[in-house]
C-alpha cells in the first residue's frame, strides 16, 4: 500500500532491494487480507497493485487516488498519510481527484480460482452423468452413465432389445421409482429363471432338497455365484473351489489334499449284473491253450473302449461270451408239462375221440374189427357160421404208460401237491383234455391267471398248437407221445411224456420268459396271501431257477436280484425278485461325471484300465452271487481311492478343481427358444 | 460517504457522575490541594484530570476493592473510612470471587462465519462508537461489579493484614508498572474512594514534585515485602529478619520507563549488542550488594572477541552477583565480577547490601554455583537463538507467534482463520524476524511490559483483568497512533474504518477516521487463539519467552 | 502451545490405518469364502472414507471453533488418503475396472491420490528451500515487489546513463534485464531447485562487465543487487505457486469424484441390491 506508484522518489542508487522482503512491516502497510476473493488487477502485469483495492463485488476501487473534500468553497486533497499525505497539485476545479487511473480488471485470488473450479467439476460431473444416462431399452450407447461393463458373450446379443431391463427391473420404472429402488433389496434372479431352468427347486442348493434337513441351505440366488458385467470373454458360469467350498462341510484346499474319500466300494454299489469272475478268467481261463485263440487279449477284447463314457460296457454275449459259452444253451432243456403216473383213467374217451381223432391203436382196432365185421358180414352173407369175436377184456384194467412225478409247473398252475397222486389225477386230467380239444389255450389261460396274459404269450411264444393236441392226444390215449422229428434246432417238441423246450441260444425269449414268469408267479401268489400257492409257486420257481437244470442254468451268469434287498419293511423270503438280463442302464448321476476315454487316450486302450482297476486276486467273488441280495458283493477289483485320481489329478499337474468332476446344478435347461425356424407356423 | 464526529481524549470520562462540585470538593481536599495547578499544561488542566481522569466511588464493608493477581489500570486515595490490605497469606480464589472470562458459545462462534462483514474493517456509524461492543475485547474493571468477603472478622483473624487509612494512595504499583496487583485490599468499614487511572495519574507523577516523591516511595515501601518473601533466598526468614533486611534494601532503577523509544532508534543505527545498553554492574566491578531484578529484564554477559556473549537474561525474581559474594564472605578477598549485567529495556533493581547477606542468607544456603561456567559447555552456536532473542526484545513476549518456516508450506490459513474470529480482518501479518528456520511473526506478543500502553490518552488499550492480554478497545480507540508507534515489534496496525458498505468513515474535516488493531487472542471466542488451530502442518505456535529460560529451553 | 506428539504417538494413526487395511482384506478374502460380496462393505467404507477426507475443507474454514487442530485433521486426511487407496483396490478387485463409467470413477480417483501424494511430498520439500534463501516475501506481495524492482532497474540504468554518458549498460539491459525483470522467470529451474536464475544473471552480468568504465562499474554492482533480489523472488514465486496451485487438480476432482461416487452408489443400489 506505500507509495501510489506515482512518481519514482525513493528508486534508484539509495534503493533497497530487500524492502519488500520480511522484517517489521512498515506501519503504513495494511494487512494482508487472504481471505478476500479479488486483489487489483495491475497484479496480472506485474505492476505494483493500487492501494485501494478492488470492491467486494469484484469491480475495480482505484480509479482515484483520494475523495477531495470540499471545504470553505475549496477543494482539497485527502490523500492519506499512508499515500503520501495532500498531493501538491490538489484536486481539479470540479471536485474529481487529479490522480486517477484507468479501472482495472481485479484478479481472483488462487483460492477464489480453486473453489470456482470446485463447483464448475462438481457440476461437470452432474452434467456428465445426466448427458450420457439413458434409460431407453437399447443402451448400446458407447459410454452410459449406467454402464457397468460390458455383459458377457452369451448374454450381451439377445438383451441388446430389451436392454438392461432384461435382466434389471429397477431399469425400467421412472425416476421416482429408479430412486426408491435405490433403497429397496431387489435380486434379478427372477429374470435369470425367465429362460434358465433346472431340474428342480431353482433357489436350493444343487436344485434340490436333500434327506437331511440340515444340508439343505438357505435359498440361494443366481447372483450368489454368478456375477456378470465382467466383459465379454468372462466365464461367468465357471465357479471357484473356494465357492463349492463355502457350503460343504469338509473343507478342503484341492482335490488331491482333503477331498473325503471315495466310497468303500468305490466305484462298484453292487454286485455286477452277470456273474463275471475276472479273475478266474484272466488268470486261469484266458491262460488256458485250448481257448488261445479265442480268448480276448486285453480289455478291450471285452470292453467297448471305442464308447467309452462314464462306463466302458463289456460288448455283449455275442462279442465278447459267444466264443467260449456260446453252446452252453442249448443243453438247457425245459419241461413245460409232463405226464405224470395216474392210478385211473379220467378221460372220457368219446371226448378224445372227438378232439383227437381215433389212435392208430384205435384206427387199427377199428379197422380189424371192420375186417371182423366185414368177415362177419361176409360169414353171415354165406351163411356161414361167423367168428366169434375176441373181446378185448383186458381193455377194462387201466395202466398209465408214465411212471413219472408231475411238474412243479403243472403242480403250481393247477394247484395240487405233487406227491399227492389222488390230488393231482382229476385236474391234471382234464387238463390234458382240454389241451386236446384246444391246443394252448388251457395252459395259456392259467399261465395268465397266475400272472397276466403277456407272461403267457412269450412263455408259450413258438408253441404251436398242433404240438400240444398230438401230445395232449397221445397222453389222453395214454400213450406216449412220439415225435415226428428230433428238435435238433431247438424249440418246443414233445417227447414221450413230457413237452419240452430247448433253448435256440443265448437269450432264448421263451427261456427268458419262463424265468421271468416264475418270478412273477411266486411274487403274485405272495400278494395273493395263499400259504399253499405261494409254496407252490416258490417250489416252481426254485425249480425253474435251479443253477444246475434246465433254463435255471441262465441264472448261473445272469444274476438274480431281490428289489427289497435293502428295505428292511418288506417282507423277507426273497420274493420280489429280478433277472438281471443286461447291463443295468447307467444310474443317473446328476452331481458327478466320469468320463473313461481321456483316461483310456492317456493310459491306453488295451491296459490302461489296469491303472486304477486294480485287481483283488484274492476276493471271494463268487460269493456276492450266493444270496439274493446284489448290495452284499465282493468285487473282482479293488475300491479306487482319491489317492489314484491324485496321481494325476494334483497340484502342478491335470486339472483338478471341483467342477472336472462335479456339477452343481440339476439338469439346467432353457426356458425359451433362441432362434425361430421357417417350418414353424 | 459518510461523516462521523472524530473522537476524543476525554468523550468518555472515568467516572461519568463526576460533577463540578465532586471536583471542587476534592480540590479542597489536602492531596490534592497540595498541588500546583499551574503546572499542568492547559490541554490537560487539573480541574479536567480530577473530571474524567478520577471518579469517586463508595465502598461497603466487605467490599474487595483490588485483588492480588488481578491486572489493574487505576490508583485508589482513601478520602474516607478505612481500608485493610492483605499481607499473608494469600486470601484463597474462592474468597476472591473470580469470574471467568466471557467467551461466546460455540454456535455463536459458527455464526461468524456467515455473518462477519465482507467489507475490510467495517464497523457500524454513529461515531464509531459505543455501539456493538460486547464482544470486543474486556473492558477495564466495572465499578458496579465489585466481589466482597463474607467474613470479614476472619479474615483480620486468620490473615495478616494492615491498615491503611484516610489519605493512603494505593495501587499505584500496578497501575503505573503495568503489573499485576500486589496485594488484596478490601474496605473495613464504610468509605469514599478517589479512584484515579493511570492516564491521570501519570499526569500527577509528571507534573507534580510530591505526587512523584510520594508515589515512588510507596511503590518501595508496599511492594518490597512482598517480592522478597517471594524469593527462596528470603523466604525462610523471621519477620525480624526480614525486617532487617527491607530496611537495608536500596532500590535502583535503571534503563527508560519508555525504553522503546531508545531501543528504535539503537536498532536503526544497528547499536542493540550489550554494550549499548544501560550498565548496571560491569565485569572487574567489586560486589558490594545482592542485585534483584524486581521488574523489567537484565541481561547478563560476558566480553568475548569485539562484543559480549550473552549467558542469560534475568526477569522478576532473579539475582546478580551472589557467587562473588559468597566467595568474597568466605574469605576469597580478591574477588570482583567476572560477568556483566545491563538493562534490557527498563529495570527495577533491589540491591541488598552484603553484611545483610552475611548476616542473615549465607549462613543457611549451599554454595551457589558460578554462572561463567555454564560457558564452558556451550558453543557459540548453542546461544544464538538467545542472542538473538535478547537482541531483539522478545524476551518481553508471553504470546509470541513462532513460525517454524520448514513445515510452513505459506498457507495463510493462519491469516485467514484470524480474520475469521475478527469479523473478517486478520489481527496480524505473516512477516517478521527471522531466525535460522524461525520466524516471529507480526503478531501481538501480549508483552510482559507492554510499552505500547504508555502513551494511550484513553486508556483504550489495556490489560484485561485476568489471563493479562493486552486488549484494544475499538469503541474507544482515537486512533491517535501512539500504541502502533510506540510497539518496538511493529504489531499494531492503524486501520481506516469503513461503514458497511465499503466507504470509509470520515470526520468532519473529511479526514478518515482510523482505529488501532493487532492480535487479542481471540479473547471472547471458544477454545483460544484460532492460529495454532487453524495451521495445517503444526508450524505455528505461541511461544512464551519470558516464562520458558531460552538458555536451556530452545524451541525445537 | 501446540505439543507436537512423540515418536510413538506419530505412529498412532499409521498404526491404525495398517489395522483397518488389514480387517478389512481379511474381510474381503473371507467373504470370498462365504458367497458373501464384499464389495459392499468396502464400497460403503470406501464412500464413508472419502467422504471424511473431503471433511478436512470444511474443517479448514472452521479454526473458530475448537474442532481439533487442523495438523491433526491433515495427517488424518494423509493417512486415510493412503488407506483409501488400499480400500479402492480391495473394492475393485483389481486396478483397472471393467466398464467405461467405473473408469471415469477410478481415473479420477487416482488422479485425486496422486495428486495428493504429489501435494504432500512439494510440501514438505519446498519450505525448507525457501527458508534457505534467507528471506520472506509474502507471495501476494510478489507482483508488488517486482514492479519496484523494476523501477529500481530502470531508475539505474537511465542514472547509469545520465551520470556516465555510456549506453552500453542500457542496451544491455534493454536485451537481456529487461526481460528478466517483467515478471518471474525461470520457473521450471525453480520447481525442481535448481539454480538456472541465478548462473543467467551471473552470466549475463559477466558478460557486459568488460565492456564498462570505472564510472560504471557501481551501477552494475546496484543492479546486480537488485537481480539477486529477483533471484529469490523467483525462487519463491515458484516454489509457493506450486504450493498454492496444486490444489486447482486435487480439489476439483475431488469433487467431481464425491459426484460420480454417488451416482455409482444410486445406481449399484438400484440394480445389483
């Protein structure tokens, strides 16, 4: 504020370049006033700022140097002490300052500039952001104020119509709304379900509800595991060990350190469908000369490794058995009806003879009595003393042509003890003659009333019914049945006193049929209640699965399973059985996935196998067939451990993070249709 | 533009109930009468001191009429009745009945924020005066608000005290050396006091022979009791002892009462080492008696090289000389002064003779220790900040504002927080002296002797009656400028005064109206002075160098 | 008096900040392991930090009320300036997000950080440089002091020219001080604490020297004294510009960056919450 800057008085020689720096501040100088937002513009230039300053508002104050007071009709000057006092040549004539200067343009102060600057990007921002914000459905826009990141591949195309309301509600409400939803919990799992879909409870963990309550977690959201907005190359589905990892108890780092263990049987849950020994087979039967040649070198010899999956199927009877058991059926002989030892003739021999026809026997007693009668006539036409005949007396004593014991079939479907002879006459009797005035249909219709009709269809399937009358004929005249032809090829034939079957080969239908027929007979008497029938029924069936005779000989491979194996509520006694025919389809397992063919790439096709089937040579594998019960089973192999999957499946080597092996959610599906096609109306 | 009337000495007097006839009644009065009103000058005539300079004032039994400790402006003469002042002990703070400062409230605080002035020093018109005063600053004393004991016959009982009577002068003491109240003095029984400020007072010493005989020798003889006892030398002694010792005591005063106005011109010439200042008792002298430093400051040094090294500074309290002495009584008969001490400004000196000391002091203290041997550990580096100090002045600061310059990144959030507290006007200017990384800002440093109160003609500066800031009073400032030329430091501004809305006040003859300003501590604002506050980087603060000994107490 | 706090008692807040960074990690890395999403609680702490850090402008104009001294809010600001650059990275997972807007926002966040670091570090470096120049000036009073200068300068030469009767200084001046004294130069040198200033101006006074009489030679002293003064006046025009300017970057998008934060927080809350 010292020395207006009019006038030079003070520069020069005497001048002390150190003034204006600090020492005691002359008492001329007013304060330094930093909080004031303008200071004299001629501070721009570097000239020395006046010492008025500028107005509060900012304008210039210095336009002159003193306010001349009038003063008994003069004007004088009232420059200040601090200025300078008076000036000499005093105010102008009319009152106005003689020293003036013209305005300046005050300056703002740094810190006016920087809280200007304040609010100018404050309100920039505001601008910024209300510029770019789009609420319109496509918001493809390049930069949005709502732009979170760019969706992922599969997402981004088909929401680019309904933009981000597709998936977030609070996207399409209006201002008011879109702010209160600020405020209120909103989840786009619902959107998500719009076109994802599972098998079952979407919000439980696995998609479904579990037996035991306590792993049944809170619901869950999509959002939980799958975030999106993280550019389009993301992977939004895959999920972290540590994610699986949050709900399941044992927790574990990675699979090749913590993860539990296998189960004990690991990975057999049951006996194996057929009775397979692998190792009486590869130790001792494949090693065997005589069957060098048709013995399978390796596993894939058996094994389909060509589709391999979760499971390496063995190729089938004909592939990988027919070899070396392909002619064990045939000797497999079934009786289906067998005439038994009667103490009395209960025929009626008229019906016979209508059904049948006269027997040779008949015939040729007829015929010689035609001669006896025609010689008769003759004799009488002479007039000649006829013959007399010969009467056959010893027509009237009865002798049944069989001495066998009826079958437990027949003793089964017509109800009748066996050993009983009085019992089992009559109706097995009239069976016969039934069968002779109608073929099959007899035995049909009590076969279907023990079960139903199709059991009866493909038990009888081939059975023709000229077969049954002749032998239903032939036992009706008491006489043995005698056979056309040897059934070299198989199929049903009589012999004697008994209809036979047998077998045409591996999976005979017919043989499978009275198998399964057995079965069902037995579990059909059970529900019936009848103690007698049920006796019956199982003796026949016992007979019939009986390892060692007949069509039971199936059930030396083929094994034979009680469904009730493992509930203990049903009634024991083994009555609610099946024939495993073929490989059982593959179990649905939802959670886990094995697939074999990359680990047969790897360890090789032939024996890689051996690599984690390791075989048990000293289980007692015969031993799991010996009951009914398919859970109780020693298996050829040994149980594979997670320590085998380690051996590859660990840190620094193959992938081992949870999701290799396991699914998380239950069969997803889509809801909606992706692409319209032309042939749709 | 607007015109105010321009104030002057006399627009508020004293005592505004002082009636002609007070006056010519206390002409008539024997101390007053004694003196020659021809000898006061005729601008300030002694009919007009005893009318605005005095009021008269009436006092019950009980009343507390000064209190040791407080910071007082006026002298008081007994015109009737009789008065008790309390020598020992000290009457306790309860009895005293101490108010505490007024300080606004927090809000109020917040307020200013958006109400203070955007107008660089606005005040409101009608004189520029009287009007919205409350929050400026503390006023001198109210009449009308005086504490009194409650039990006065206890307090004779358990207190020792003395009479004074009709015709006593006292507080004059404090009134004249800008000190603190030595004693408490209450009234025994009904009576009438001339309560004189300063300002007349002063007029009194100047102009009249008895006044000023009468008033230096009870500054000696009421005082001197006092500041002995409270030294640990005199401390310990009997009454009778002591007596002994109070009547051999000589008092010395040495140095300008108005020692600013010889220190400005020394500083200009570049004169302020040791040698330019007042001897007291010179190196080679032969000790001849204990010296005290009742008021004011000593400096005492030691000649090295072309100068004198300063050892130390002596305030209120401290002694000179005690060693010699000592070694001199003890036998060591060749014993002078190594070390000097000079005046530093103006200084009360108690020289107490040495066969009182012998008699009574040295026979019960351990050997004092020599004062040039603390020399012997410190580098010349080591002193420079006191040098420094001593050259100066800022010896006098209780509030100085010390500037760190290292951490001060040049803000002026300090400045800006000062004017926050003051309506909008920062209270001082970020320049000043500096040393190494220090700088003593332009700040009022609320001097231990505040020479700028010398000269005011109304008593508008002043100390306030506790915490003993040095506070302008802006409603009766005349902006005469004598405060803001006298200040030896430079921290009192003068100020042209604005109205509201921006035009500078301006008296009849169109002449600005101008105000004296500087730092009041932020006195009536919560928490104390804004600046440390305010300061971003712990670079400010406000240094006492009186009371810290910068002798072995250096800021860091 | 202030008391400045100890060793340990500076260690405090650090201290501190160190306990709260780490919380909040172990927080986020926990929830991981939850399917909890910790982005919310370190997005409200983030906001609530920034929010606290922005405090320090209100608390600098409130010295009148006893709020806390202002160092102490400052090395607050400081320390949990640093801690919300933990907090950032930790609620953004990495350091670029994803998403042009999330850009903007950390763009200018970072910005405001290293603005900040870069403010603090020119604060504590340049005070004590310009205390080593050995004088003050008050910078609003730079412009003033320069014009005086100035005005010395010329009142010099045209001496110089009167007294002597040679224009060989004059010209000089004319080409070189002129320049030199019409307003602060040298700025860059100064920023960084070099000396280009004062090795011009001994240079150039060099230079001219061997042409000047006796005569002359003490006007060449005098401005020579007064270019030294112009030395430091440079010196500190730009040391306490930078200090005063560097606040133009970091407050203003501080601002602009509490406006975008809580856009993102409107609209995290109304889609993601």
């Amino acid at each position: 504020m010292s020395n207006g800057g009019a006038g030079r008085k003070g520069f020069g020689m005497g001048f002390d370049p150190w003034r204006m720096f600090s020492s005691i501040t002359p008492l001329d100088d007013d304060y330094e006033r930093p909080n004031m937002a303008y200071r004299c513009g001629r501070e721009r230039r570097w000239a020395k700022p006046c010492p008025n300053g500028p107005t509060v508002g900012g304008k210039c104050g210095g336009t002159s140097e003193c306010a001349p007071h009038l003063k008994d009709g003069r004007y004088e000057c009232r420059l200040p002490k601090w200025a300078g006092g008076p000036c000499a040549d005093g105010p102008l004539p009319d009152g106005s300052c003689c020293r003036t200067r013209p305005p300046c343009v005050p300056n703002l102060t740094t810190r006016a500039v920087r809280n200007r600057l304040s609010i100018i990007a404050a309100a920039a921002a505001v601008a910024v952001i209300g510029a770019f914000l789009s609420f319109s459905p496509n918001s493809a826009a390049w930069f949005s104020s709502l732009d979170p990141g760019p969706l992922s591949g599969a997402h981004a195309e088909f929401t680019e119509d309904q933009g981000c309301a597709a998936c977030h509600e609070a996207h399409s409400l209006d201002a008011g709304a879109w702010f209160l939803a600020a405020f209120t919990p909103s989840d786009p799992t619902a959107k998500c379900l719009s076109c994802h879909s599972f098998a079952g409870p979407e919000r439980a963990a696995h998609n479904a509800t579990f037996a035991r309550a306590e792993t049944t977690g809170a619901a869950l959201g999509c959002t939980t595991c799958h975030t999106e907005h993280k550019g389009a190359m993301a992977q939004i589905a895959g999920l972290s060990d540590t994610q699986c990892n949050v709900c399941h108890e044992t927790k574990f780092s990675n699979f090749s350190s913590g993860h539990p263990a296998f189960a004990k049987t690991f990975p057999h849950r049951q006996r194996t469908a057929v009775q397979f020994d692998h190792a009486r087979h590869m130790n001792v039967h494949f090693e065997d000369a005589k069957v060098a040649d048709k013995a399978p070198k390796s596993c894939a010899g058996c094994h389909k490794v060509d589709e391999a999956r979760r499971r390496v199927a063995p190729a089938g009877f004909d592939k990988s058995c027919a070899a070396c058991h392909g002619d064990q059926m045939a000797g497999r002989e079934m009786v289906l009806l067998r005439l038994p030892e009667f103490d009395e003739n209960l025929i009626d021999a008229d019906d016979v003879l209508a059904a049948c026809g006269p027997t040779a026997e008949q015939v040729e007693a007829l015929e010689e009595r035609n001669e006896a009668l025609a010689a008769h006539i003759e004799a009488l036409e002479a007039e000649e003393e006829p013959e007399e005949a010969e009467d056959d007396e010893d027509d009237d004593e009865y002798e049944a042509v069989s001495v066998d014991e009826p079958d437990p079939l027949a003793a089964f479907l017509l109800g009748f003890d066996a050993d009983d002879m009085e019992s089992y006459g009559e109706p097995l009797q009239s069976l016969i003659g039934e069968m002779a005035e109608n073929g099959i249909d007899p035995l049909a219709e009590r076969i279907g009333e023990a079960t139903d009709e199709a059991h009866a269809t493909a038990a009888l399937a081939g059975l023709g019914p000229e077969l049954v009358k002749r032998v239903a004929c032939a036992w009706a005249a008491n006489l043995e049945y005698e056979a056309p032809a040897d059934p070299d090829f198989g199929g049903w034939y009589g012999e004697a006193t008994e209809i036979r079957y047998k077998p045409l080969g591996h999976g005979d239908p017919v043989a499978r049929a009275w198998i399964e027929f057995s079965i069902a007979a037995a579990g059909a008497a059970n529900d019936e209640g009848d103690e007698d029938a049920m006796e019956r029924a199982v003796a026949f069936r016992d007979t019939l699965l009986d390892r060692k005779s007949g069509v039971g000989a199936c059930t030396k491979c083929h094994g034979v399973n009680d469904r009730d194996a493992n509930d203990a509520a049903a009634d024991g006694g083994g009555l609610d059985l099946e024939i495993s025919w073929a490989l059982p389809p593959q179990r649905n397992q939802p959670y886990g996935k094995f697939n074999h063919a990359p680990h047969l790439n790897m360890l090789g096709r032939d024996f890689g196998c051996k690599q984690c089937h390791v075989m048990a040579e000293e289980a007692d594998y015969a031993a799991s067939f010996s009951d009914y019960n398919p859970h109780s089973f020693v298996s050829n192999f040994a149980a594979i451990t997670p320590g085998t999957c380690a051996e590859c499946h660990a840190t620094g080597q193959v992938r081992q993070d949870c999701l290799l092996c396991h699914e998380y959610h239950l069969e997803p599906s889509f809801k909606k249709q992706m692409l319209a096609h032309d042939d749709e109306p | 533009m607007a015109t105010v009337t321009r104030p002057q000495r006399w627009d508020e007097p004293f005592g505004p109930d002082m009636t002609d006839e007070d006056v010519d009644w206390l002409l008539q009065r024997p101390e007053i009468a004694a003196i020659d009103s021809d000898a006061f000058p005729a601008h300030t005539p002694l009919a007009g001191i005893l009318r605005n300079d005095t009021r008269l004032v009436r006092v019950s039994p009980g009343d507390i009429v000064v209190r040791e400790g407080d910071y007082g402006n006026s002298a008081f003469l007994i015109v009737e009745g009789s008065l008790r002042v309390v020598l020992a002990p000290d009457l306790p703070e309860a009895v005293l009945g101490r108010q505490p400062a007024h300080r606004r409230g927090v809000f109020s605080a917040l307020s200013q924020l958006w109400r203070n002035h955007r107008v660089a020093e606005a005040r409101a018109s009608r004189g520029a005066r009287g009007t919205t005063t409350a929050r400026r600053g503390d006023t001198s004393d109210a009449a009308d608000t005086r504490v009194f004991l409650q039990d006065v016959p206890a307090v004779l009982d358990d207190y020792q005290t003395a009479t004074l009577d009709e015709g006593a002068l006292f507080g004059e003491l404090a009134a004249l050396g800008r000190v603190p109240r030595t004693a408490t003095v209450f009234a025994e029984t009904e009576g009438r006091l001339l309560e004189i400020r300063w300002q007349g007072l002063r007029e009194f010493r100047r102009y009249d022979e008895g006044w000023r005989r009468r008033i230096d020798e009870n500054y000696r003889r009421n005082a001197l009791a006092v500041h002995l006892t409270e030294s640990p030398l005199f401390a310990g002694l009997d009454p009778d002892s002591l007596q002994q010792v109070i009547d051999a005591t000589l008092f010395e005063t040495y140095g300008q009462f108005d020692w600013h106005v010889s220190y400005q011109k020394l500083r200009e010439r570049g004169a302020v080492g040791a040698e330019h200042e007042p001897v007291i008792a010179n190196v080679g002298d032969y000790p001849d008696g204990l010296l005290m430093v009742r008021a004011g400051f000593a400096r005492v040094s030691a000649p090295i090289g072309n100068g004198h090294r300063t050892i130390t500074y002596l305030g209120a309290g401290d002694y000179f000389g005690i060693e010699s002495l000592y070694a001199l009584w003890k036998g060591d008969s060749d014993r002078v002064l190594s070390t000097m001490l000079t005046a530093l400004g103006y200084v009360d000196i108690l020289r107490v003779p040495a066969p009182v000391l012998e008699r009574y002091v040295f026979p019960n203290i351990d050997p004092p220790a020599s004062r040039l041997a603390l020399l012997d550990t410190r580098a010349l580096e080591d002193d420079a900040l006191t040098e420094w100090t001593l050259e100066q002045r800022f010896m006098n600061a209780t509030q100085a504002m010390l500037i760190d310059l290292d951490k001060c990144v040049r803000c002026d959030d300090c400045v800006r927080a000062c004017a926050a507290a003051h309506d909008g006007n920062p209270r001082f200017v970020r320049q000043g002296k500096t040393f190494d990384h220090w700088m003593v800002a332009n700040a009022c440093m609320h001097c231990i002797d505040p020479v700028c109160m010398i000269g005011c003609p109304t008593g508008a500066i002043h100390r306030t009656a506790q915490g003993g800031m040095v506070v302008i009073n802006d409603d009766t400032c005349i902006g005469c400028g004598t405060c803001a030329n006298s200040c030896p430091y430079g921290n009192i501004r003068m100020v042209e005064i604005r109205d509201p809305a921006g035009n500078t006040l301006r008296d009849d003859d169109h002449r600005p109206i101008h105000k004296a300003t500087k730092c009041d501590l932020c006195a009536g604002q919560p928490g104390g002075p804004s600046c440390v506050r305010a300061c971003p980087h712990d670079a400010l603060r406000r240094q006492d160098f009186h009371g810290e000994n910068l002798f072995t107490e250096a800021p860091r | 008096m202030t008391t400045r706090p100890s060793r340990v008692g500076q260690l405090a807040l650090p201290a501190l900040a160190v306990v709260v960074a780490v919380a909040l990690g172990g927080y986020a890395y926990r929830a991981a392991q939850d399917l909890g999403d910790p982005h919310f609680l370190t997005g409200y702490v983030l906001f609530g930090l920034m929010l606290g850090l922005v405090l320090l402008r209100g608390r600098k104009a409130l010295s009148v009320v006893p709020l806390g001294r202002a160092a102490f809010w400052l090395r607050v600001h400081v320390v949990g300036g640093f801690l919300g650059v933990i907090v950032f990275w930790l609620h953004t997972g990495a350091l670029w997000p994803i998403g042009l807007y999330e850009q903007l926002i950390a763009g200018l966040f970072y910005f405001v950080s290293a603005s900040g670091i870069f403010g603090y570090v020119v604060q504590r470096a340049y005070p004590s440089r310009l205390t080593q120049t050995g004088r003050e000036i008050i910078y609003e009073r730079i412009p003033a002091a320069i014009a005086e200068l100035r005005d010395a300068a010329e009142d010099v030469i045209l001496e110089c020219g009167e007294k002597t009767g040679s224009d060989t200084l004059a010209k000089y001046y004319v080409e070189t001080f002129e320049w030199f004294f019409r307003q602060p130069r040298f700025f860059a040198s100064n920023a960084v604490g070099a000396a280009r200033g004062a090795h011009w101006t001994r240079h150039h006074c060099g230079t001219v020297a061997r042409y000047l009489s006796s005569a002359e030679e003490p006007y060449l002293d005098k401005l020579a004294d007064l270019l030294a003064a112009k030395v430091v006046i440079d010196t500190h025009y730009a040391a306490q510009r930078i200090m005063k300017t560097w606040l133009w970057g970091h407050v203003p998008a501080s601002m602009a960056l509490i406006v975008l934060a809580i856009w993102h927080f409107l609209a995290v809350n109304a889609y993601a919450l």
